[in-house]
C-alpha cells in the first residue's frame, strides 16, 4: 500500500482532516503537512512541501507515494507542486479526470478544491485515482518526456 501525502492552505484543514480519516479507516498510511488551521498561509509553501515528500519518498522505493494537495480551488497549490521534479499533479475535478491522470499521465498527486468540489465527491475522486493504474505503453514516452522537462 502506498504512503499518502496532504498538504493544504487555510481553504482545507477541516477538508484534509477528513480526507486522511477517510483514508486512514481504508488502511493508508497517510502524513499531513499542514496546514492545520483557519490562518491565511501561502498555497505554495504547502504544495511545494507536500510534492517535495512525495519525491523523496519515491526517490527512495520507486512509486511508494501519492500526494493530496488541497487548496479553495486546487489550482494554486497544484502548481506549486508541479514545479518540484519528478512530480505530477493533476487538478481533478471529478473520477473522469482521476483515472484519466493515473492511467494516461502516471500522476502521483492530485489537486482538489475544498471550495468547489463536495466532500463525498472528493472521496470518489481520491478512490479512483488510487485504484487505477497506469498503461504504460504510449504513455510511457510521454511520461518519460514530462519527467525530462527541467524543474527545480
């Protein structure tokens, strides 16, 4: 089972909280880091720490790790994520988007909105991309070529 990395701005404590009970009560070993409460953070310290663990940890044991990054919309934060080598972070906004970045784009994070998309739906959301894998195939040159863009 995969290692489950969270990360959020003041949009998401209460949001994460319940995505890691959630997760936690399917077996997921999960770290939250932060934030933790209602204060006004910057996305980017948030997005850029939770990518940062996310490609350690893979660096150690390939493709040990998933990130959850939250922000109000997602965006914000999932761009400070993609800015860390070797991650890929996709802004889902519903299953469709899930699968479509696990099995086409091997993302190992995703970005969701704690203001914009329903808690239940952010559930399905995370389930789907957890649970589907990657094709390979074409998309591996594609992957390939992602992961040869320079980042910091």
């Amino acid at each position: 089972m995969r290692k489950i990395f969270i990360g959020n701005d003041h949009a998401g404590p209460e949001y994460a909280k319940t995505l890691i009970t959630y997760l936690k009560e399917k077996n997921y070993e999960v770290e939250h880091v932060g934030s933790f409460g209602p204060e006004s953070v910057d996305y980017p310290d948030f997005g850029e720490a939770c990518a940062r663990k996310v490609a350690t940890q893979n660096a150690k044991k390939e493709n040990s790790a998933f990130g959850i990054v939250i922000c109000g919309t997602g965006l914000g934060i999932g761009i400070s994520a993609n800015k860390v080598k070797n991650i890929r972070c996709a802004h889902c906004v519903n299953s469709h988007y899930a699968e479509m970045a696990r099995a086409h784009n091997d993302a190992n994070m995703i970005a969701l909105g704690a203001r914009v998309i329903d808690i239940e739906d952010a559930k399905n959301i995370i389930d789907t991309f957890l649970t589907t894998q990657f094709e390979g195939g074409r998309h591996q040159r594609r992957v390939e070529k992602l992961n040869a863009i320079n980042c910091n």
